[in-house]
C-alpha cells in the first residue's frame, strides 16, 4: 500500500475505549493519514452522513474505510453494516467496511458475509496481521452485485451472483448493468477503481464520481430499514414463543433468545427512529420477569407483543405518529395495565412517553 494510505480516511467504531485507542495507534502506524473514533454504529451513521462534502482535516472527513466492533450499544456493527449497504440515507452504499471485532464466530462471520461486509477479523490481532487484511481490503476493487437477497462485493464461491435462466443455463449476473437483465432486480456495478486513485494522490474533488452517483440513483429503488432487517428476528421470536406454549423441549433456549432479541430491539428501536419497536418489546421482556412466564395472561401478553412487532415492521411504522401509530399504542397501553395486574413491581411507562409516541 506504501504511502499512498496517507491520503486515506477511517472511520473506528467500538464502544471500548482502550479498544478504539489500540486500534486508532495501529491504523496510525500503518500509515492512514486520517483516522476518527465513534463509539456506536448510531453515532457511525451519524458521522458518515456528515462526512459528505467535509474537509479532509476536518473532525467528520469523507471516509474510505470503516473499522467495525460487533456488539456495542444501541446499535451493533451487524445493523451498521446494513445501513451502509441497504438505506437509502446511506451516502456510499459501495463503502469498504470490515469487523475488528472480539465477538466472532462461524455464525456471526456468515452474517457479515450476507450484510455485504468486505472482511472480518478477530481481536486480538498482530500489526503484521492487521496490515495483510486492510492491504486485500484497500487495493480490491470487486463489482457489486444485487440480487432479491444481497447486496454487496461479489462473492465469488457462493451463488449470490449467479441465476438461472428459464432456458437452464447459468448467468453471471456481475456482467450485467442491474435492471437491464431478464430480472430487472438483479445486476452487477463495476465501478471506476476509486480508491486507487485516492492513494495515488488525486484530490478528491478532481475524482470523476459519475459512475458512483448514477448507481446510486439506481440503488434507491432497492433500499431497506430497520424494519426490514428484524423481521428475521420478529420471526425466530414467533417460534420461541410457540415452544414455550407448547411446552416442548428447549424452553429454556426459546425464553433465551425472547429476551436477548428484546434486549437489543429495545436499545435498537429508539436508536433507529422505531420507539414502538423498543415500547413493544420492553412489553414482551417485562412479561416474562417476575412472573412464573407460562401463565395464560403471560403469554398473552407475549403474543400481542409480537403481534406488535409484526404489525410495526410490516407497516415500517417509523416515528412518532400516525393511523397505525394510535391503533398500536392503544394495544400497547392495554398490556401495561395487564402486566401491572399479574406483576405489581412492573414500572409501567409514564402517560408521557404514550404521548410522545403518538403526537
């Protein structure tokens, strides 16, 4: 990479201190020119949303690269990921990104894989090892691809990037503008190498980004949210709870993954601009503590809350207001007066944040 990584930009995200430090002095030593720290994947948005048009040298320059943790609060690098990659507030769905992260697993570097992540590597690391992974990361320069199911760098040993033609031949879809195929959802970018020229030096206002812009324009139609991305969630949760009405085995797993989902929809939801999805499940969380978790009222109460989730993510009930808004919060209120009956320690919401929700 030589010197040309002065001129490059990077953005750390980790809610560890010492962890950003540690990772901010390697970046350094390596040679990027520019490196920032935020500590959440909120306040990464934040900053990438004003990175747009900044100055180099200023606190919020235009990044090229960002360094992600996994878990962190209220919102984790996987959510991160898919910001970049899927919303249309995202200012470079083509960004190169990457996990640095002390929480990998096989489970969680398949998921970063299908979030269109360029790479992941785990904590603790070697500066010799952590210079071979930016260097794969900072001089590719992979066509992206966009299919029902991802969007992202080309992943060259899976089948993301390949169909079927009704005459049952194979197409290499990375050789296709996307919408100019038989399926105008799927195609491939291949777009100028960029960051080759801004480790050559060029300034980046003399950087011809035409190609970049005008995929963009063809990206908004295939854009997502938050809401769409727990519906997977929304759904594992509709399963645990019908192991735990149906008393069947690895009830102690369903009530697991119930609160574990809660806990991050809870910290998420607001985070992300969906307060009903962190009101319902609060909701759904304060259900099942300081109960036996398997009366009627109990799973009543679970089931309506996901009901809610359900009903918020179908609708993608953002914000504070509207029809669906004021038919949600009704239901909301109802279960807070239930779980005040069946748990008299259950701090209810105050009449305030009902109506904030709602006004």
């Amino acid at each position: 990479m030589g010197n040309g990584l002065k001129h490059c930009s990077v953005l750390v995200v980790d809610d560890n201190a010492s962890s950003r430090t540690i990772l901010t002095s390697a970046l350094n030593e390596i040679g990027f020119g520019y490196v920032r720290s935020v500590s959440n994947g909120a306040m990464a948005m934040s900053h990438l949303v004003q990175s747009v048009d900044a100055p180099m040298n200023g606190s919020t320059p235009p990044v090229d690269l960002v360094l992600s943790e996994w878990n962190m609060d209220p919102v984790g690098g996987l959510v991160l990921a898919k910001w970049i990659r899927m919303s249309k507030n995202s200012p470079n769905r083509f960004l190169r990104m990457g996990f640095v992260s002390g929480n990998l697993d096989a489970e969680k570097i398949e998921l970063s894989r299908l979030a269109g992540v360029n790479g992941a590597m785990s904590k603790p690391f070697t500066m010799a090892k952590l210079k071979t992974h930016l260097t794969n990361i900072m001089t590719a320069n992979p066509v992206f691809v966009k299919s029902p199911s991802y969007f992202g760098p080309t992943r060259r040993r899976r089948n993301s990037d390949v169909v079927l033609t009704e005459r049952r031949h194979m197409r290499d879809i990375t050789n296709e503008d996307l919408g100019q195929g038989i399926h105008p959802e799927l195609g491939g970018f291949n777009l100028p190498n960029y960051m080759a020229q801004i480790m050559d030096g060029t300034p980046r206002e003399q950087i011809d980004f035409t190609a970049l812009n005008w995929s963009h324009t063809l990206l908004q139609n295939w854009s997502e949210d938050y809401a769409d991305w727990i519906k997977n969630d929304i759904a594992e949760m509709r399963n645990a709870l019908g192991i735990i009405v149906r008393g069947e085995n690895h009830r102690a797993r369903a009530l697991s993954l119930l609160h574990g989902n809660a806990l991050r929809m809870i910290r998420e939801g607001e985070a992300m601009n969906y307060p009903l999805v962190s009101a319902f499940a609060r909701t759904l969380k304060a259900a099942f503590e300081g109960t036996q978790g398997n009366t009627k009222q109990v799973l009543e109460i679970a089931d309506t809350s996901i009901q809610g989730l359900e009903a918020v993510a179908s609708a993608h009930a953002a914000g504070r207001g509207g029809d669906v808004s004021y038919a949600l919060e009704a239901s909301l209120m109802q279960m807070e007066k239930k779980l005040g009956h069946i748990n008299p320690k259950h701090e209810s919401y105050p009449k305030s944040h009902y109506g904030g929700l709602i006004a």
